[in-house]
C-alpha cells in the first residue's frame, strides 16, 4: 500500500468534510447521486472521445497503481546486478544463462543479449531504444488522468446549470427554490474536487513511478554492459551507487582496519607551499649548525 496516496486522500477528504461540519452543515447535504452520475459518466464519455479505447482501459487497469504498492526496488537491482557480475567475473558471462528465469523481464531481455555475445554497444542501443519506446507508452496513461482532471470541473458545472434549469420551474416556492439552488451546486463541487483531489494528483503519482521505472532500467543497461565489458564489481558498485543517491560505498570494517593501520595512509596536517619552504630552510639551518 502507498501510505502517502492514501494518507493524502483521507486528509484531503476529513479536510472538506470537517469544514463543512464546522460551518453547521450536514454530510447528506452533498451526497447526491445524480451529481455523482452526470460528473462521472460526463468525465468518462469526454476521456473516451479524447483517447482510443486501449489507452482508457490501461489507465484503469492503473488506477490501484496509485494507492497500492510502492515504487520499484532500486536496491535489490543493484544487489542482483552486483551478484550477477561476481558470477560472471568467477565464472565467465555464459554461466549468467542459468540466472535468466529468476529475473526481471527487462534486465532478462537484456542479459540474454549479452550472454548471447551481443557487443556492448550494439546493446546498448537497442536496449536504449526499448526504454525510449516504453517510455512513450507509460506517458499516455497519466495523460488520461490529465484530461480527466480538465473536463471534470467543466463538467460540474454543466450539472450545476442543469439543476438551476430545473429549480427554475419552481420559482412559486421560495424555499423550495433555495434548496434546490443549493442541491445543483453539488455537481460543481464534485467535479473540482474529483479532478484536484484525484485525477491530477493521480496523474502526477504515476508520471513519478514512470520515471522511476525508466531510470531502473536504465541502471540495469548500464549494469549489463559493464559486466559484458568486464568491468572491476567495485568499479561497477561504485557507478550503481549513482543510481542509489549514494555517494561512494562505505569500506568493511576489515578494510577500514588495515587502511587506518597503514602509515602511509595516515593523514598529514595540510601546508600551504610557503610554510613548507620555510619547515625546508629551517631543516637546512639545522643541519649547518651541527
């Protein structure tokens, strides 16, 4: 589950209905479903005009995207990468062929290229292309989301307008004329608030997962080629590091022992290089005066 979507709802939710508590109203007031159906079904058959059929149904097959499951593992990416290249460093790159099954379909592709005896430049290439290519894909469905959130409050206020069309036809009943002018204003706010409460904040989730798929496949190319290229696995644990928003890894401890534990590895107080001319004339007297 995606806390930070979830959470968001609910407090956006509890925000307007509390206020709406706080001035004295009451929550059946904006609970009315013909609203709920000429806002819905008029968002709906506008998006559908608006995108083929395919790309409206992915955007629903999308829509748990937003409140479940979190963004993609880049850590167990590079751990697989990191183990993938000591194999292939101990082993040679074709013993990798038995890894295949077990891992992503990106990185699956990718790898079998390699094992194959792809060059590292042509994989490159054409795994660049793949990305590039999903990329363009994965875009269409926060667009729907987009436009879902433009026609929504417009039309929300077409509901309004039908609703005061009808209050209209009653204008010999004050009262009731008041409450049916209150009762058309719901279709409004179901309409902004389903698209500044859902649809845009929906589209900008999945514009972020996208992003973060599409930079996890470009660490898993750029992990691939350094293996086919026989690259060092430090070498290769350094450059994943990027990808993870760390800087270098830290040393074991055994390491670190040894290199504190190395004269020539301990620090030397910094001199500019006048002082040090001066330490070297000083040294000089010194040595003549003995």
């Amino acid at each position: 589950m995606d806390k930070s979507s979830v959470t968001g709802l609910i407090l956006a939710i509890g925000a307007l209905a509390g206020g709406l508590l706080l001035e004295g109203g009451n929550i059946r007031q904006i609970l009315q479903p013909t609203a709920a159906l000429i806002v819905l079904g008029g968002t709906l058959g506008a998006v559908m005009i608006s995108f083929p059929l395919d790309v409206v149904l992915a955007g629903f097959k999308r829509v748990g995207a937003v409140f479940v499951g979190g963004g993609p593992d880049f850590q167990d990416a590079a751990d697989t990468l990191m183990r993938l290249s000591h194999k292939a460093r101990r082993d040679g790159i074709v013993s990798l062929d038995n890894e295949l099954s077990s891992l992503d379909p990106f990185l699956r592709r990718t790898l079998m290229l390699a094992v194959d005896g792809t060059e590292p430049q042509e994989l490159r290439k054409m795994m660049e292309l793949e990305i590039d290519l999903q990329a363009e894909r994965d875009e269409e469905v926060p667009r729907v989301f987009e436009s879902a959130g433009g026609f929504s409050p417009t039309v929300g206020i077409m509901g309004a307008v039908l609703g005061l069309i009808q209050v209209m036809q009653h204008l010999d009943n004050i009262e009731e004329v008041g409450r049916g002018i209150a009762v058309a204003f719901v279709a409004t706010i179901y309409g902004v608030a389903f698209a500044n409460l859902f649809c845009l904040p929906a589209a900008a989730k999945l514009k972020t997962r996208q992003r973060q798929e599409s930079l996890l496949r470009e660490m898993m190319l750029e992990g691939v080629t350094s293996i086919l290229e026989g690259l060092n696995p430090r070498m290769l644990e350094l450059k994943l590091a990027g990808f993870l928003n760390k800087s270098e890894p830290a040393p074991s401890k055994k390491s670190s022992q040894l290199f504190a534990s190395s004269p020539s590895s301990r620090m030397q107080p910094f001199q500019t290089p006048a002082a040090r001319g001066n330490a070297h004339d000083a040294t000089k007297k010194t040595l003549a005066t003995r």
